[in-house]
C-alpha cells in the first residue's frame, strides 16, 4: 500500500464511512459469542450506510477493492457476495481514526472521482 492510497482514503468522508462500516459489523459478530465460533470474518454486503447515498455504494465498495483495502468472495446463491476488510484497509483505519473530507475545500462544491 502507498502513502497515496492511504491519504486518499483518509480524504474521503464516504470510503472511510463504508470501511468503517465493515469494521462496526465485524465488531458486532465477533462480540455474540454464539455466532463467534461459527464466524468466518466474512461479512455480508452493507446495503445502506447512514451519511451515504444507496447509489454511491458500488461504486464506492468498487474503490476500496480496487485500491486494496477490501476484499470479497462469492459465496453461492444465499450468502451472495460477501466481504472482508483486507489487512491494508485494517492498517488504514487505524492510523486514521477519522476522515477529513474528500477533494472538499471549504466555500468549493465537493469533488469526487470519476467513474471509469
């Protein structure tokens, strides 16, 4: 992983959001004990995230997993594809607790990247 992709990440409020997300979610299964010894680490997909637009979601679960810190698996007809936050998106969060705003400056509309 590249300082580049870390400070992106810590840029942008929404790949931040949905990374952190995953992290809440892996939290919550780890923490039901019952489920603990069944738990794998793979998560199902985050369908809606408070702050997000539903919209943006693939395209923002897209980055992360282009840029290395998420990764996925089909898992067949019922679990669909699930997720797993990869040991560079671990790392991200980390050493960035809170995200700072993506290709915003105060008083300017608000920039993102493109879709390609």
């Amino acid at each position: 992983m590249i300082d580049f992709e870390l400070e992106e990440l810590h840029r942008c409020d929404d790949w931040h959001r949905l990374l952190g997300g995953y992290q809440s979610l892996l939290e919550q299964q780890v923490a039901t004990a019952e489920a603990a010894e069944e738990f794998d680490g793979w998560l199902p997909r985050l369908q809606t995230v408070e702050g997000i637009d539903e919209d943006a979601l693939s395209r923002i679960h897209g980055r992360l997993i282009a840029w290395g810190f998420l990764t996925f698996r089909l898992a067949g007809r019922t679990a669909g594809i699930q997720y797993q936050i990869s040991p560079a998106g671990k790392q991200a969060l980390a050493r960035h607790a809170e995200p700072v705003g993506c290709f915003h400056t105060p008083g300017e509309p608000r920039r993102v990247l493109p879709d390609r």
